[in-house]
C-alpha cells in the first residue's frame, strides 16, 4: 500500500510539472491523484483495524473460553467450602446451646473441630489479560462488567470474611491449647470467651455462607453470558 501512495505521489508531482497540459488538465490529473491517495490511505487504515480488531476478538474469545474453564473449578471448590463452613457453623451452634442443656464431654468433643478455609480462585488467567489492557475488547458490557465486579468485589469480600472466621477458629484452637489440663470439654466450652467466640464465629458463618451463595451465583452467571455471546 506504501508503494502504491508513493507511486500516484509521483504521478501527482508529473502532473503538476506536465508543460503540455493546460491548467485545467492539471487541476482535474490533480484531484484525481489526490482522491486515489487519499482513498489509499482510508483503506489502509481500515484494513489495518480491521485486521487489529479481528486479532483481539480472536485473543478475547480464547481469553472468556479459559476463564468458562477456571470459574468451572472455582464453583467446585466454593461450593465444598460452602459445605465445610455450613458443618463448622452446626457445630458451633450445638457447642453455644450447651450452656443451657449439657451433654456428655464426648459429645462436645467431636464438635470441638475446626476448619480453616481460604478461597484459592484460579485468577492467573484473569489477571493476566487485565494487566494486559485487554479488558476492553471484550464488548459485551454486561459480560465485562460482571466479570469485573466477581474479581475486585465478590472474592476479595469472601476471602476478607474467611481471614476473620479463621481468626476466631485460630483463638479457640489457642485457648483450648492452653486450657488446663483438668478442665473438661464441656467446661471448656462453656467459659465466656469461647462462647463468645461461638457467637461471634456463628454470626459471620452465616455472611460467610452467603458470600459463597452470591460467588457461586455470579460465577454462573458469567458462563452463561459466555455461552450466550458465542
């Protein structure tokens, strides 16, 4: 394309020079010249986007094919966490319930187990198309949108409320540790602090649950817009 601008360029330049045409012959040569060229650089540049776009269309459409298969994963395991919180909560809720009606230690016992979960998604794929500055080829923007907010909200919101949940697991399992030696299950699990930490732990099991609920809601739902955009 560079040739062939460069190739009425010189034409134009002929015909300007032309001492056998008259002013009228060169003007109308002129316009002519000008009009290839510039047509030659409007196809050009069109070609060149076009060719452009149909390249990130190609690399967007790969990027949203792997990502089907990452959330795919991702759903799998927040839905076991999910599980594994929800049988952590029962526990504490038997353990907070002692206090009024008490069982034998061995009962208490096998509740006094833990579980610390954290939320590991399959973000290297995202996060690497995002750093790129490709996020904006993706044009459907309910589709982009969606996406945006499982990532930067949704799983940073989840993982925020395991830590704490984890935290207050991590403080019984320290008391308990520390507890003396003499003292039963039962009596352990009735001192202040662990029931307050029952309470605490069971009031955030609850959000944590439905975090999980809200995760596993978007996830599917970003497949679905996948499959909808093929």
């Amino acid at each position: 394309m560079q040739d062939e601008v460069s190739k009425h360029t010189r034409k134009l330049y002929k015909a300007v020079k032309n001492p056998n045409h008259t002013l009228g012959e060169k003007i109308k040569e002129v316009l002519i010249e000008i009009f290839i060229i510039v047509f030659a650089v409007t196809l050009s540049i069109w070609l060149h986007s076009w060719s452009e776009h149909r390249h990130e269309q190609k690399e967007a459409r790969e990027f949203l094919a792997g990502l089907k298969s990452d959330l795919t994963k991702d759903i799998a395991m927040l839905q076991q966490n999910k599980s594994s919180i929800s049988l952590i909560d029962s526990n504490f809720q038997y353990l907070m319930q002692q206090v009024k009606s008490p069982v034998a230690d061995t009962s208490i016992s096998h509740r006094l187990v833990f579980d610390l979960r954290v939320t590991r998604p399959n973000i290297g794929r995202y996060e690497g198309f995002k750093s790129s500055g490709k996020m904006e080829t993706i044009e459907n923007d309910s589709l982009k949108q969606t996406i945006l907010i499982f990532y930067n909200q949704t799983i940073p919101d989840l993982v925020y409320g395991e830590n704490y949940v984890n935290t207050i697991q991590t403080k019984i399992l320290d008391l308990e540790v520390d507890k003396n030696e003499k003292m039963s299950a039962g009596d352990f699990a009735k001192t202040s602090q662990v029931q307050s930490l029952l309470y605490l732990g069971h009031h955030n099991f609850g959000v944590n649950i439905d975090n999980y609920d809200k995760a596993i809601k978007e996830a599917h739902s970003i497949i679905e817009l996948i499959d909808t955009d093929k």
